[in-house]
C-alpha cells in the first residue's frame, strides 16, 4: 500500500478528452510509483458523452462521485453533436453545474512562457521571455451572479438592460486566502486588479485585500486599476507574479495573460473550493476536428495533472517532476501540430506520452 492514497474521479469527455486523458494517467502512475503516492482512479461520464448515455449532461451519480474524491481531472466536453441541444441539455450546463455542485470560487489560471515555446507568442521575444503569472480570479460571485440582473421596460417604455457587481466581505475574503496562498507558493508577489476609483465595489475589495495582508507578511502586496493591469500585462508582463481580480476582471484577463503564451495546447487550469475537492483541467475545448485522429497536444491536460498534485493535492515534488519532465520532451525537440515550429520532430499525442513517461524515469535515475 502506497504512503499515501488518493481517490481521482475522471471525466474524459468528449473529443481529444480520451486520448489527452489516457497520457495524463499514464504520467501520475509513473510518477506516483516513484513517489509512493498511490492513485485510485474513477471514471465517470459527463458533457456529451453523458448526454448520449443518460440525457443529462451531469448526471447526479457523477457529480456525488465527485463530490467523493480527493480531486476531480476533467479532460474537456462538447461538440458539433450537441451543439444545438436546448440550454440545459448542453454539456458546457454540466461544467457550470459542476462548478456549481462543488462550490469553486476560485479559478487558478497560469501563464508560463516556456522557453521552447517562445516563438509561438505574438509579442516580441524580450517582451515575454521570462513570463511566469498566475492569475486568481473569483469565479462564483461578481456581475456573472449578482441580483437584480435582466432586462426590463421603463417609465417611458424603453428597455434597460441590469446587471449588478456586488461581493461581500466573506467572498471578497475567501479568494483573497486562496491569492495570498497562492502567491507564497509561488515568488510572494500579489497584485490585486479593481477599479476603485469608480466602483464602490472595488473600493470594498481593495480594503479588504490590503487588510488581510497582514495575515501574509511574506508575501508583497501591490494594486492597480483594471485598465492599467490591462495595458502592463501586454507591455510589460514580467512584473507580475500572482494577481488576484474578481469574476469579470478576471475573465478577460485571464484570456489576455493566456495568450502571452501564444499556444492553447498547453494551457492547465484549476478551480477550487473551500473544502470541496478541486476541479483541474485543461482551458482548451473538446478539439472535435482533430479527435481520435492522434493529433492533440496532452501537455495542458499533463499539466493539469500537475496542477491536481501541487494546488489539490499538496504533493509540489510529484508536480515538480511532471513539470520538468514537459520541459525535457519539448527539449528534445517533439511537437504536436498546434506547436509546431521549423526543425522539431513532429510526433503525435501517444508518442508525447511515451516520451514523457521515458523522461520521468530518466529523473529517478
Ligand atoms: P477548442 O479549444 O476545442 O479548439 C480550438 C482550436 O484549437 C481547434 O482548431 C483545435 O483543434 C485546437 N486545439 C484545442 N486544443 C488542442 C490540443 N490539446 N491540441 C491541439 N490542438 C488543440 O475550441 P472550439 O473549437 O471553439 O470548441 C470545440 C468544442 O469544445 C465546443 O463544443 C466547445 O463548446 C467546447 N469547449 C469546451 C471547453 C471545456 O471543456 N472546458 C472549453 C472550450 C470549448
């Protein structure tokens, strides 16, 4: 029996979600056996592929099972088959219930240049070489949540469109803790994004960010307006470090901070709750044009595997030893398409995951 043991439930989904899936398990099985973690692995159905076998897609078995674990892996769900199905029969319903079921307030998106990958941004090398950001961004309250919100007819019967940016200092609070914590296990640089010198909202924030600060002593705190923090991510991103923003702050520049980095191929992400076991998956979709063709790139879901250890798990060695083994096969030179430069050797997902495999155990070596 492994020191220690945990219980993964698996969504593989629909799309390129099998075969990235399949490398990803691969990968925590190797690296568990070097490490004495043991995997218990679950799978369960959701998105389309839940549809087409129970018509909903989450069904209430998946989500107990999820709600069961120690950490739920997503691949990624939806396709042409769905797309036209009513509101709550189509997958991307089952995300949002998903995030909903488990109360994850807080999304975790990285933004790491890897030198490899350098050419795949479209901004210039000296501008992005180096670029290492984490941004945390409130997922479960703000303007997407906020009451009153629709469209209703006035006095003088004009419609006006309303929507409603509020947080209280519980929500405010709690994605602070996750940024704060965050930000220590990374350099122990935090940037906060508001916009509090318009919204009272963002004034409320701001208070409540710079007043848990002092719980984080090691870990310094800085603030800028949206609008600034928009213009410094594509001027200067070095600068940053870990920022935390709330749900619509955080949307956009979550995109924006992603595409620094030029290739959604390798992109993880990881949403948290407070006690609830997280959700880690990568930020592309379900790829349907290219699926059970051989030909997606696995390293986001890979990633997102590492992601699940260091954040759900607290295993940062086991995550450590995904991450470095990515870095040895982009090294050696192997590519998917969606990464593709002039020079590398073209390969597809099946042979990434075997060249992983053989890079972990070259680290135990
Ligand atoms: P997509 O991210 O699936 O694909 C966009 C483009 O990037 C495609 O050309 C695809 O081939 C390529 N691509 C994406 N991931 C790749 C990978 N790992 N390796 C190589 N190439 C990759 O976005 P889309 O085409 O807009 O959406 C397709 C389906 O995915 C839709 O049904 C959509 O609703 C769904 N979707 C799901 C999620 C999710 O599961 N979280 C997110 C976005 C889109």
């Amino acid at each position: 029996m492994a020191q220690q043991h945990y219980r993964i439930t698996l969504l593989r989904g629909d799309g390129i979600g099998p075969e990235i899936m399949a490398v990803a398990v691969d990968v925590l099985k190797a690296v568990g056996a070097q490490l004495d973690i043991g995997f218990e692995f679950t799978e369960a159905l959701m998105g389309g592929a839940a549809i087409d076998a129970t018509g909903e897609p989450l069904p209430a078995d998946t989500l107990e099972l999820c709600r069961h674990s120690d950490a739920v892996l997503l691949a990624a769900i939806g396709g042409y088959k769905w797309d036209n199905l009513p509101r709550h029969q189509r997958p991307e319903t089952g995300l949002l219930g998903l995030r909903a079921g488990l109360g994850l307030f807080a999304n975790l998106r990285p933004a790491t240049i890897l030198p490899q990958l350098i050419d795949a941004s479209t901004l210039k090398r000296e501008v992005v070489e180096g670029v290492d950001i984490m941004v945390v961004r409130e997922l479960t309250g703000g303007i997407y949540f906020g009451q009153p919100r629709g469209i209703f007819t006035t006095e003088t019967g004009e419609k006006r469109g309303v929507n409603t940016m509020a947080y209280t200092e519980t929500e405010i609070d709690r994605i602070g803790r996750v940024a704060f914590e965050t930000a220590r296990k990374r350099k122990g640089k935090l940037c906060s994004v508001d916009k509090a010198n318009v919204l009272e909202v963002s004034q409320l924030w701001r208070d409540r960010i710079t007043q848990l600060a002092a719980d984080y002593p090691d870990v310094e705190l800085s603030h800028l307006y949206v609008d600034n923090a928009a213009m410094q991510l594509v001027r200067a991103p070095k600068q940053f470090d870990t920022i935390v923003t709330g749900n619509l702050f955080g949307d956009i520049l979550s995109d924006a901070a992603a595409m620094l980095t030029g290739s959604i191929g390798m992109l993880p992400s990881a949403s948290l709750g407070e006690s609830n076991p997280g959700v880690f998956e990568p930020v592309h979709g379900s790829a349907p044009d290219i699926a059970g063709q051989d030909k997606a790139n696995p390293l986001a879901q890979v990633l997102s595997a590492a992601m699940m250890l260091r954040y759900g798990l607290n295993q940062p060695t086991a995550a450590e030893r995904i991450e470095q083994a990515v870095l040895k096969v982009l090294n050696q030179g192997y590519r998917t398409g969606d990464i593709m430069s002039p020079g590398m050797d073209l390969v597809g997902c099946r042979a990434i995951g075997d060249a992983l495999i053989q890079a972990i155990e070259l680290l135990n070596a």
